[in-house]
DNA sequence: GTCTATAGAAAGATAGAC
DNA sequence: GTCTATCTTTCTATAGAC
C-alpha cells in the first residue's frame, strides 16, 4: 500500500467534516455526495468507501458534532459554574455568525429536519437534546435549586433561538430575539 | 368552458392544502409534484397552471398557514384575556398530535428549513414571526407589563418545543418537554 | 483506498393538444 | 383548466480496474 497509515482515517474524517459543513450551509437533501467529496478531493468511490450511504453519514455527523459541542465538555478547572455557564450561553446565542464554531450545535440546526429521517437518526438527535438538557439542569445545581422543567424549557429555548434566528430576514430582529433569549436565560438560571 | 364557476379556485386550494399536508410530514424536499397532484386527483399540468413554481407554492402554503394559526385570529367575545392566551399556549404545546389542525404551526415545522430558501420564503417566516410574537406581547399586555424580551423569549420557546418534541424518539421525554415549557410560560407571561 | 464508468431512478419544468 | 408526452438535469449506488 502506497499511503500513509493514517490516510483513510484522515479521509474519513475529512469527509464528515465537509459534509456537516455543507449539510448545516445548504440542508441535508440539497447536498450530493459529489459535492461532499468534491471538497476534499477526493470522489465518490473513496465515499462509498467509508460510509455505507448517506443516510448512515447524516447519522454519523450529528453525534460527532454534538460531541463537539463546549456544552458536551468539562468546565475548565478555573472557572466558577456560574460564569461557565454564563459564557457557555452567550457563546452558544452569538450574534456574530462567523465566530461559529466549525461544528455548530445540529440541535438547532437540524430541528425540523430530523423528524423525516429513519429511526436511527433521530435516535441520535433524542440523546444528543437529552444530554444538553441534562448538562444544564446538573451544572445550575451546583449552584441553586432549578427545577427539570426549567432547565428543559431553557434547553429548547436556546435551540429555538438559534434555529429562528438563522432564518429571519430581519438582522435587526436577529439581534433583539438572541439578546433577549440571553437575558431570559440568565434570569431563569439565577445567574443574575 | 365546461367547467363549474369555482372549479379553478378549489383545485387551487385543493394543491395548496395537500402540498402542506406533505410538507409538514415529510418535508419540502422529499416532496415532489407529481406527490402533490395525485392527491388531488390532478397532473403536473393542473399544477403549473396555478403555481409557477414549486418553491412559489412553497411560500404561499407559509403565508396561508400563518393566516390560519389560531393566534393570529381575534379573541373570543366572551373569554377574558388571560383564558384566551392559556388555551392558545395549551393548545399550540397539545401532547396528542391527532388533534392537531389543519395547518400546524409553520413556524415550528419549517423553523430550520427555511435557512436553505430563497429570500422570498425568508421574508414570508421572518413577518409570520414577528406577527406571532407581537400578538403575544399584546394580549398580555393587557393584563400585564410584559417586556417585549419576555415576549421574544416565550414565542421562540413555543416554536422550539413543538419543533424538538417532534422529532424526539422517546415519548415520555417529549411529554415533560411539552409539559414544561407550558408551565414556563405560564409563569413568564404572568397567567398563574 | 480510491479511481472511472455506468446503471437506474426520479425530479422540475415546458409544449402543445383538447 | 387540465391532460399527456417529453426534455433535461441530477442524484444514489454499484462494478470493476488499479
């Protein structure tokens, strides 16, 4: 074999990271496999490769991207939970769209979409909102007493916002709904 | 013309009712025309003579949904303000989806599709919005001081949480959403 | 592991008949 | 106003070479 060992695993990986890329940027459906490997340079046999079809990548990308996300990670040894929390918030409703970070959360970016897929994708959609909700609900109890309800009515408003945010035509409007879904946030969360 | 006098206008109606029925269950996508005409008994040839296109369709079924939305109808004489918006919220957050109407809610069905459209379904979405949330502001309003923030902040968690409980694979986690969230709401919007 | 070539299906939109 | 026929494009997935 020609290639370095870890060529098919940069491959792979590759091609999850361009397809979420381009499924978040133009949906899932207007995105051909030709364009996924168009952009690594690589064609759709090396696709088939390393995923049994397209159905199974979707799967794939949004447990790797949930991964990802900072609300799935630790909270740095140095910071208190409020403020974590508190910069985990504003970071997850920025206004600034190309602060995103490569992978952004597919809870909101696909919401509406997972309810067509096949069962497994929403299987992976339904741990990764669990997981979230749950993350909040444990960190604002390291500091108060925040009900479930709270924290899953939080969970699924901040989804929303980014989610409604993405489509309005209106920046002006953008701006205000993220900013007051911050401060509603921050007052439910008792992180005043 | 053989035709009776209304004939245009109800096969008009007729695409346009059927073409949201499939897009809400199976998404814009994944619908094709000639899905949408059988429906009704027509051909592709019936549905251009009504729509340009079916990104057109895709618009007008939004604008008409939105018109349907119980929330954007006038209040019943004999109910009082605060009744009125609890029976809105109960049933816009309704667990049996069975009961849902005709034409759901757009907003929370499209919510992250429409980020892939043209502008004019954009536009569409963007005053479906703001009409919803200024419509919620104002009823409550008149009972409270609501803040445009809290009203901002309710509305994108309605949405958020028909939008996510659809696609949640475990049932007993999407009651608690949907039950939560109402009970959040109830207490933002000062109905308790 | 990745390539090219191709099979096979389905879609949006148009043209012209009735 | 609606039909049938057709053009044209695009897509997923597979087969077999290297």
């Amino acid at each position: 074999m020609p290639y370095p060992r870890d060529h098919a695993a940069r491959s792979r990986e590759k091609l999850l990271a361009n397809a979420y890329k381009l499924f978040i940027s133009q949906g899932y459906d207007a995105t051909s496999i030709d364009e996924i490997t168009e952009g690594c340079q690589l064609t759709r046999g090396a696709f088939y490769g390393h995923f049994k079809s397209k159905s199974q990548l979707y799967s794939e990308a949004i447990v790797h991207a949930a991964r990802q996300s900072r609300l799935a990670g630790d909270k740095p040894q140095q910071l208190n939970n409020k403020t974590w929390i508190r910069e985990l918030l504003a970071s997850y409703l920025d206004k600034d769209t190309s602060a995103k970070p490569d992978w952004p959360c597919p809870l909101a970016f696909f919401a509406t979409d997972i309810a067509h897929r096949k069962a497994q994708v929403r299987g992976a959609y339904t741990n990764a909102f669990a997981s979230m909700s749950t993350h909040i609900l444990e960190q604002a109890r390291t500091y108060s007493q925040c009900s479930e309800a709270t924290a899953l009515a939080v969970t699924v408003m901040l989804i929303g916002a980014v989610a409604v945010a993405r489509t309005l035509a209106d920046e002006e409007l953008r701006r205000r709904l993220l900013e007051s879904c911050e401060q509603i946030a921050v007052a439910q969360l008792q992180l005043a």
